[in-house]
C-alpha cells in the first residue's frame, strides 16, 4: 500500500455507510474534523496511519484503498475523452486525473453516457450498412456481452465467492492432491447427481448435455484438458448453481441476455477455479516463477486456461503478481482481455501494432518476449504465444489464438521469461492503440489520434504523411 492515497469517496462511502457524522467519525479515527472533510474532499491524502485506523474501525481490508481502481478509472476517462473528438484544444491528464479523484461517481456516469454514445453509433453504422446492403435487419448482438465484459472488468476479473467456493469442492473432491482431476469429477458427477459422462459430442460441439437420459457427453476429438474443462464446467454449473444465481442476482444486469451471457462466464470461472485451486495455483505460480507451461502440465489444463487463472489472483491478502492477460484473434480482434497492471486495452479499437502479441502470428507455437515502453514512461515484460485450438478433423478448420500476458518491469524478475533479459535496456515503444496514442514519432501509426490537430506539409513526404501539432 502507498504510503499516502487520495482517498476521499472510498472513506466518505464507510462513514455514511455506518450512519456517522463527520464529528463522530473523527473522532472514532482519532483525527481532527477538518483533516477527515479534508480528506474526504480529496484535499489532503490520508496516510498509512489514517489508512489503518480507518480499516480497522470499519473492518474493512488497507487493500481497498489501494490506488488500481483510481488508475483504472483515469485510463478509461483520457481514453473516451480522446474518442469524444472535440475540436478544441484536448484536455490536460491533471484535469482528467482530478474529476476521477475528487468526482468518481460523476466520472462513472460520463463513461456511462459514452459507452451507450459509442453503442448509438454503431447501431447507426450497422443500420446504415444494413440500408446500403438491402438487407432486413442489423444484428447489434454484441451489447449483452459488452455489459458482462463491464461486470468482470469492474470487479477485477475475481469473484470472491465462487472462487473459494470452488476451492472447497476441489479440496473435497482431493484435486489438491496432483491426481488428474477428470476421473475424480466425473466420479463425483455421478455418485452426487446421477450424470453419466460419455464421449460422444461430434462436429464443434465441445459439451452437450441430455436432461432426460442425464448424461453429459464430451467431444472426444477436443485436447484432453480441453475436455476435462468441459467437465468442471458442468459440475460447477450444478454444484454451485446458488452462489453463481446470488452473484447473478447482485449484478442486475439489464438485459435478460446479459444474465444467461454472465452465467456462462461465471461457470467458466467457477470451472477454472476448479481445476486451479486459489492458494495451491498461487504458491505454484510463485514457484514455478508463472511458467506457463510448467503450470499447464501441473495442473493438467491449457496454456490459455493457465493465463486467464493468473489474471484472476486478486484475492485479499493473497494477491498475486499484477499481471495483464489478452487473447487476440489472427485478424487482431481482441476476445479476452484484463489487466491488473496500468496496462489499458483499448475499449473501441485495435491494438498498437508494434505489440509482441502482433508479430506472434508469425511465430507459430513460440514464445516470443518484449520489454515493452507505454507513452507514459511505464515499462512492461510482455510475453506473447500462438496457440492452435484443433477440430479433429480435416473437413473443419482449426482455431488459432495469440495469447498475450505479462507485468509491470518491477514485477518481471517473478517472471521466467526475463532469464536472460536486459531489463533497464532499449524497450519497444508502444502505445494503447493509434486512435489515442501520445507519441509524435511512430513510423507504424495507422492513422492520427482523434484528439489531436494535425497538419499535411504540401512540400514534404515522410512515412506518416501528416503531422501532429
């Protein structure tokens, strides 16, 4: 925890939360009035001290006041702002990192009207498309899995009940143990629930479950661990049916979609959890220093189910190393994506081109490592993999994958892949994508940032044929 955060409507939230009154509270802190209003206008930062009293009285976690969510907030704030292509002068992070600070629930409600400004947009777009083409209708599809995207996003990609929830059905199924589990799960299908487990699914059915004859049948032309995935999924989806329905129940999702969307993805956690115990998958991380691969043969699952658990160990008190996680298409379309560091994806376009996950596409089945430079001075260890998902069958292409992950530089030496690596040496300077990128020199930018004037010198031909002022 830093030792002095700005942290004045977490703290405001608590006092009223507990029905106290300014006085009341100061002095349960053992603080003046003045230094507590002070700090609840984001005036004074509270220190480590403040930051303890306060826990201790509302017996809460120091964790919750650390400053991601503040940093995840101003990110989003410059990246919409930028997309909101005003045409007067742009505006100045300080101003963007104060609203966040000292407004957040207005900076929320901003993000809100964009978001659904951006949704309006490309509704419009589609419908216009739709037109040109003499088509019926345009699909917009995609909302109910932007509002899931939202809900995960928010809570930083970990769901505290399912995960320890899940931890417990792996102890007492004896997962723990370094057995493959596929054997034990489906044992436990049918000694509890009375589900047979046959291999039978065929074409790019990967899981199909028959209510009538209770038997749940598994493609067996899928990679072993993506079968036995299948069937965690399944036996979380029934054995924890009631906490993933209370946490569903919590997130009032708007759209009936949204929520059966929501209940897959919380059964895939669920199932990953499953498989990757919290702390057994937390010490083993730390000691196999996130080697993917060594992590993949441990726990007898993929390397992208292995990538997407290291993103998720955000528990209290047993955090573990912040690391970035992001699964990109051939096309460059980005499929999974979250972070745990200052790294922001963008939300409304493509990725830097200049980006390891890029040039992976070109390395198949290798892992290819970059000390990477964001605009902001931030350093990364970024670690990309082409991954092939196959069908089994010749007569239906396979999927392919780039798997991106990594960590702020401080965090790299926790990592195996910067054996070797001059850390503090030449980075690759990439940004979050074009369309809001700072830089004024990259000979790879695909077009201007929409926040920034530029210029085309009639008497001169560079690289980039325009620029910025």
């Amino acid at each position: 925890m830093a030792a002095k955060l700005f942290v004045g409507p977490q703290v405001r939230a608590l006092r009223q939360e507990h029905g106290l009154k300014l006085q009341a509270c100061a002095a349960r802190l053992g603080i003046s009035v003045s230094y507590l209003s002070q700090i609840e206008a984001n005036q004074r930062p509270a220190t480590s001290r403040v930051l303890l009293s306060i826990a201790e009285a509302f017996g809460v976690s120091p964790e919750v006041f650390e400053a991601r969510e503040d940093e995840r907030l101003i990110a989003d704030l410059k990246e919409a702002v930028a997309e909101s292509a005003h045409p007067g002068a742009p505006v100045a992070l300080s101003e963007i990192r104060r609203v966040a600070l000292q407004a957040p629930a207005f900076a929320r409600r901003f993000l809100d009207l964009h978001r659904a400004n951006q949704r309006l947009t490309e509704r419009l777009n589609l419908t216009e498309a739709a037109v040109a083409l003499d088509e019926a209708t345009a699909a917009s599809s995609l909302l109910p899995y932007e509002e899931v995207r939202e809900f995960f996003h928010d809570r930083d990609n970990y769901i505290d009940a399912i995960d320890r929830a899940a931890e417990a059905l792996a102890e007492s199924l004896g997962l723990a143990d370094g057995v493959a589990p596929e054997e034990r799960i489906a044992a436990h299908l049918w000694e509890r629930f009375g589900i047979a487990v046959e291999r039978g699914a065929a074409g790019e059915v990967m899981r199909r479950y028959d209510p009538a004859a209770r038997t749940l049948y598994v493609n067996p032309r899928q990679p072993p661990e993506t079968q036995t995935f299948q069937l965690a999924y399944h036996l979380a989806a029934v054995e924890l049916s009631d906490v993933i329905e209370a946490e569903l129940g919590r997130a009032r999702f708007r759209t009936a979609e949204a929520v059966d969307v929501c209940r897959v993805g919380l059964s895939n956690y669920a199932g990953g959890a499953l498989l990757m115990p919290y702390r057994r998958f937390h010490a083993a991380a730390r000691a196999r220093r996130h080697d993917v691969e060594a992590l993949a043969l441990g726990f007898h699952t993929s390397l992208e189910q292995v990538c997407h658990r290291l993103s998720t160990l955000q528990r209290a008190g047993l955090r573990g190393v912040p690391l970035f996680f992001v699964r990109m298409d051939y096309a460059g379309n980005i499929t999974k994506r979250h972070s745990a560091t200052r790294l922001r994806f963008a939300r409304f376009g493509g990725a830097c081109p200049l980006w390891n996950v890029h040039e992976a596409v070109g390395a198949p089945e290798r892992f290819l490592v970059q000390v990477a430079e964001m605009p902001d001075g931030t350093r990364y260890l970024s670690v990309a993999r082409s991954v092939v998902k196959p069908s089994g069958s010749y007569l239906q292409p396979a999927r392919h994958f780039v798997l991106g992950f990594g960590c702020e530089i401080e965090h790299a030496h926790e990592l195996a892949y910067s054996q070797g690596l001059d850390l503090s040496g030449p980075a690759a300077r990439i940004g979050v994508s074009c369309r809001i990128c700072e830089r004024n020199d990259c000979v790879q930018r695909a077009f201007p940032p929409v926040d920034r004037p530029l210029r085309v010198p009639p008497n001169e031909r560079r690289t980039v044929p325009f620029r910025l002022d």
